[in-house]
C-alpha cells in the first residue's frame, strides 16, 4: 500500500502585511496622513513643555509686574482713550498730541492695557493660589478622616459635600458682595469654599483602599495612634491625587474669579485684575477690541496650560492610566 505524502499548507488569516499589500498600504497611509494637530496633541499629552512654559511666565510676570510694567496700571491719560495697539500707526498718527505709544493699546479712560494684565497677573493667579491651598487642604483632611473612620463619619460627611455641591455658587457670591462689600479676601474665601469640596470623593476613595493594606494593620496591632497612621502612612500616598485635582482645579477657580468680577461681584473695579479688564472691555467690542481680548487670551492660555499640566500628571502617576 503506497503511503501518502501531505504537504501542509499554510492558511493565510489576512491580517498579515507582508502577505496583503492593501492592508500594508492602508497602515502607512493612515500614518501618513496624521495631521499636524494630531502629532502636536500627541507631544503635548506626552511633555507638555509648552503650557509649562507659559505657565512660568505668568508667574514671572505676575512676581516681577512692578519692574515689567511701563507704567503704573491706575495712571489716567485722557488724550491717549481707547489708544489701538501700537502696530496700528494711523490712529497715532491722527492724534499727535497724544505722546504715549501702548503696546497692547489703552482703555477707555488711557491705561495701559498691557501693565494692568502685568498686574492683574499677580491679582488673579495669588487669589486663585491662596484659594485653592485653603480648599485643598479643607477637602484633603475631609476626605482623610471620613475614608479612614467610615462608617457615621463618611456618611455624615459625603451628605455634606453633595448638600455643598448643589448651592448655587454665583447666588451666594453676589449676597456676599453686598452684604460684605467687595474685597480680594471676600473673594479668596469665597474660593476656597467651592474649592474644598471638589476632591473629597477622590482622596476619600484612595484612602478606602490604602486602609485595608497590611503595613496599616500592622501599624495598628504595633499600638500606633489614628492620627499618626493617618499622617504618617496614609496621607503619603495620596498626595499624587491631591496634586492632580489641585492642578485641574487652579483653572477652574481663575475663570470663577474672572466671572465674579465680570459680574460686579468679585474683586473693586479699582483693582486690575483680568476678569475687571474683561468686564470694563465688554462695552467696547467693537471699536476697541483689545480691552477685553488681550486679558480674555491670558485667561485661555493659563486655564488650557494647567489642564494639559494636570492631565500629563494623572497620566504619569495613576497606574490605570500610566502610558509606557
């Protein structure tokens, strides 16, 4: 009986490149045809150095406004009213007798736009530092005692912060103004109070989970007070979440100082501030654009900054979403 000889052949799936030339074509074009947008997404999410970059620079402007500043940001020049920026020479030129050139233009009164952003620099970002430092650290050690006590304590304490949550913020902000009067610490306090609420859910989940670890039982059965293990072995590991929701966080209270102030209710007119420069800008959109538009990109560079800032920290240092 002749024995048979079968040759095996290789079946083919398709999805190899090499052996299917419209998939291998569809691969590099798709690589190709990856836009400009994208790849600098990509290099952001990556390393933003650039919003790092602009985020120094409005501290160094903010530190330094005083020297920065060509000129005081409260000075009056009344020929030099809603001056255009100095690249625009026709307006200059029909007005001779004004003898001051302003970088970024004037306001309707002839100040300098661009020494009040220098100043409402230091204005905006201090009260947005202060603000979100208090709140921090109210929010942290709400989040610390309730994840690690549970029980009475975490319920008593998750119905406050979903009572807190729902207060509206711009009611009570305006109620304050005038019953208070406007000040930069009403202000800050105000902040703070929205501030505090926002990541005690999150530490309150990390810490959830770091007191069921062993070296927290052993600390306990070793005699070690609540407050020490609570300081000393839990509190260390969530300090990366604190800093990522602290980052998220300090764009969100700088557009809430620029709305209370936009609304009248913030920080006196008689401070400059961005939200003040946006607010007295708003009348003049049209003729005098730069008021408003110069201090309003100030505010988009910063907030957009510390989003990419924050969203590059969670991504270095939440495992869930740690890119290799």
């Amino acid at each position: 009986m002749a024995q048979e000889s079968t040759s095996s052949t290789p079946v083919s799936s398709g999805n190899d490149p090499s052996e299917n030339p419209n998939l291998l074509a569809n691969q590099v074009i798709g690589v190709e045809e990856q836009t400009f947008g994208q790849k600098a997404w990509y290099v952001l999410r990556r390393w933003p150095v650039l919003p790092m970059v602009i985020l120094v620079l409005m501290i160094i402007a903010g530190v330094f406004a005083p020297v920065l500043s060509p000129m005081p940001p409260k000075e009056i020049n009344l020929r030099g009213r809603a001056a255009p920026p100095t690249w625009q020479n026709d307006w200059y030129e029909a007005n001779p007798k004004n003898e001051v050139r302003y970088l970024l233009g004037a306001d309707h009164v002839g100040r300098d736009v661009l020494s009040r952003m220098l100043h409402g620099a230091r204005i905006s970002l201090m009260v947005a530092a202060i603000s979100l430092s208090v709140g921090v650290v109210i929010g942290s050690a709400v989040g610390l005692v309730a994840g690690y006590y549970g029980g009475f304590v975490d319920e008593f304490s998750m119905r406050v912060v979903d009572v807190w949550n729902a207060l509206p913020f711009l009611l009570i902000a305006i109620l304050a103004a005038v019953t208070f009067g406007q000040s930069v610490s009403i202000v800050m306090i105000l902040l703070a109070l929205v501030a505090w609420a926002g990541g005690v859910r999150n530490v309150r989940a990390e810490v959830l989970t770091l007191k069921t670890r062993d070296y927290i039982s052993l600390a306990k059965i070793a005699g070690a007070s609540d407050w020490r293990i609570i300081m000393r072995h839990i509190l260390p590991g969530v300090v990366n979440t604190i800093v990522v929701l602290a980052t998220l966080r300090v764009g969100g209270l700088i557009l809430a100082e620029a709305s209370l102030s936009y609304l009248g209710a913030g920080i006196p007119t008689s401070i400059p501030t961005w939200g003040n420069m946006i607010s007295d800008g708003r009348e003049w959109l049209s003729t005098a654009w730069w008021i408003a538009m110069f201090p309003g990109v100030a505010i988009l560079l910063v907030v957009m900054s510390m989003n990419f800032l924050g969203d590059w920290l969670r991504d270095r240092w939440d495992p869930k979403l740690r890119q290799l």
